[in-house]
C-alpha cells in the first residue's frame, strides 16, 4: 500500500488531489434552524493530512459524507457548517462548493491555487455514491475523479463501505493511504496479530446483534471481554433474570446463553445497576442489584460496584479495546460507569485503543484528555469489522 509520503515524494506542488476525508461530525439544531458542531474530533483528525498537502504546495479538494440523505440534496446535511470550521481550525480560507460534481464544484475547484484548500457538498446527495449499481456508483465516480490528478484516502471511518468515493475512485487516480488510515491499520494488526497480554476487550453500546461479530472474532483471543450497556440486558435475561424495562433483544437470548457458556469466566457482566425512568440531567435514580431490577424501571448505566470491578480488570492489562458507552453518557446521572471505565482505560499501562464512534464522542463530551489513550480510532464501524476479519473494500482499493 502507498503512502502520503510516497505522494509527496514524487511532488505535489500545483497537482489537485483530491481527499477523501470523514467529516461525518454529529451537529445540533437551534430554534431558528442554524446548525452547530458538537464535536468537531472528526475534523481535527484530518488536518495534518491537509495541512502537509498544503505545505507542499497540493492544490487540495477535500470530500466527505454526512448523514444518510438518500441519494438527492437535503439541507440538514449540508457540509457548509464544516467549511466553516475547517477554516478556523487551518487559520485559512476553504472555499466551499454547494455541489459535489456540478457547476459549482467545478468553478471552485478550477479557482484554486496552489496550497489552498476547497470542500465539495456531501457526496451522499448524488446517488451514485452509495450505489449497489456497479455502473452507477462506477459513473459518479468518474465525474469525481474528474476533479484530481491524484487520491487520498484518509477516511477510516468509510472504508468498510463499497461506495464510489472510497472503492472506485482510487481505480481512476494514483492513490495512497493517508495518515489516519495507516496509522488505524498498525493499532488494529497489534490488537489481532500478536497481542501483548492480558488483552482485556470492553464492549458496551445498545444491541448484542451489532456487536455479535466482534464477539465471536475475539472471545477466543482475550483473556477478559467485559460487557456493559444496553447490550448487557440481554446476557442478564440469558441468566433467567427479569430486565424490568431495560433494552433487550429477545430473539438473541440464546445466543448469549451459548456464548456464557462457551466463555466460561472470560466474559464479565455487571453485579449492579443504575435504574430510572427519565432520560434527563435531573432524572431520579437508584443502584439496584442486576439480578433484581424493578419493573417499570430501565438500566441505563452499570452500578459503581461494576465500575471498579472493570477497572480492576483493566488495571493489570497490557492491551485493552474499549467500544461502546458503559449507560446513556450524554445524561449526567447516567455518566459515571463510561466515565470510569474510560479513566481505567487511559490508565492502561501498555496499548489502550479507543474504538472510535460513541466511545470517542464520550471521552470528548466527558472532557478526558485524549492524548492518555494509546489511540482513538476515526471508525468505530471499520474498527469492528476489521477485527471481525472482514475484507474492507476501501483498503483493497487502496491495496490495488
């Protein structure tokens, strides 16, 4: 696989490149319809990609999707409030393009100089980017590719997806590997190839069925595979115990069953639960055993004795994977389980990896500082397919 460093080897002073970036940042809407970025980690991810393209002289055109529109524009998924941001974080213009492949992004892209920097609308607004048509996807590729001379990929977050952008434009293009991307496939080959031990695997998150994959890859390969979040509730009901009104998917209580019992101790479920009714900064709560959660009450974070027994697993660990929130994080009576178990994860003394989605917004929304992770990963998706041992068109496109 090539790198941005072989790019820049061979010289990109005035050439357009054209980077495929994952700016697929969450946003909020006020009360007269402005749009405002929550977290703009996604953002701060891509900028040393940028800023050396730049430095180099790159004529550079950026690209990402936002949201799941359906194939046509729709303007709560604008990529105007990142352009924005864009800008401040460079400290330099971004010129901006309300098209992807249109007029607009043509006369944008054909107005840049050298060292500056353009952002095309959200390619998920041309229905050729998200095609099953291998025709259709292959044609909006061409008219992106229309724009460069050479392709960057350095959108993790998308390369488990067979969408134009990230499987057929590197075909049209010389391409390489950004940073981000590089750099997500090192940490994940140590958390599969030779993992130093005890590899401890923390999971959370709302559903067993999105992590059941990751489960099955791993359990043969950690030494501890701690579950916590919603998902949980469906392993306490594979136990025989009532869930009161708690998140459960009742169509894998089996599967969990088979799972405890193939797993022995190496799967650990929580002993306490934080229970309520509300989901708000105020709510009322009470820490039930979670073997004896109230009917008409929800679990929606582990208990403080699960919390230290986590950290207590973790403590010891050499190589840790961390995704998916503890409870409902974004509540504050609900935030003290992630909270936890992201400072014991940071404390790791070996690789800690963060994998990337919920996981990363809550180490940002509950202000931990980034820097004591190992790393954060840019693709909670990717990550867990990647571990999964699923191929990822993105990286074979890059492999080619």
């Amino acid at each position: 696989m090539r790198t941005l460093s072989d790019l820049l080897s061979e010289g990109v002073r005035g050439r357009r490149v054209l980077v495929r970036a994952d700016l697929n940042v969450p946003l909020s809407t006020d009360e007269d319809g402005t749009r405002h970025i929550t977290d703009d980690g996604r953002i701060r991810a891509v900028l040393p990609t940028l800023t050396v393209l730049c430095e180099a002289g790159a004529k550079v055109i950026v690209c990402s999707h936002l949201g799941r529109p359906k194939g046509a524009p729709e303007p709560k998924f604008t990529l105007a409030p990142v352009a924005a941001r864009m800008a401040e974080l460079l400290d330099a213009p971004v010129a901006y393009a309300a098209d992807t492949v249109g007029d607009s992004a043509a006369e944008v892209v054909g107005g840049l100089a050298a060292g500056e920097v353009a952002l095309l609308e959200n390619l998920r607004f041309n229905a050729g980017e998200t095609s099953k048509d291998d025709a259709e996807r292959l044609a909006f590729a061409e008219q992106l590719a229309a724009h460069a001379e050479a392709y960057v990929d350095d959108a993790f977050g998308a390369v488990h997806r067979k969408h134009a952008s990230v499987y057929d434009v590197p075909k049209l293009l010389p391409h390489v590997a950004g940073g981000l991307i590089v750099r997500e496939l090192e940490v994940l080959r140590d958390l599969t190839d030779d993992p130093k031990r005890p590899y401890v695997v923390v999971l959370g998150g709302s559903k067993v069925s999105d992590k059941l994959g990751v489960i099955n890859a791993l359990l043969p390969k950690v030494d501890r595979l701690l579950i916590g979040g919603g998902m949980f509730f469906t392993f306490l009901a594979a136990l025989g115990h009532e869930v009161g009104d708690s998140l459960l998917e009742t169509d894998q209580i089996e599967t969990c069953k088979r799972l405890l019992d193939e797993a022995g101790d190496k799967i650990v479920i929580p002993t306490d639960v934080v229970v309520g009714t509300e989901f708000s900064d105020d709510a009322a709560t009470e820490i039930v055993d979670a073997d004896d959660i109230p009917a008409g009450q929800k679990g929606l974070d582990i208990g403080p004795e699960t919390t230290a027994r986590f950290a207590g697993e973790l403590a010891g660990a050499r190589t840790v994977f961390w995704n998916g929130p503890m409870g409902v994080f974004e509540y504050a009576p609900y935030a003290a389980g992630t909270r936890g178990v992201a400072e014991a994860v940071a404390k790791v003394d070996g690789l800690s990896v963060v994998g990337g989605g919920d996981s990363a917004a809550a180490v940002r929304a509950l202000g931990l500082d980034e820097t004591s992770f190992g790393h954060i990963s840019t693709g909670g998706g990717a990550s867990l397919e990647y571990l999964e041992g699923k191929t990822l068109p993105g990286i074979v496109a890059l492999d080619d």
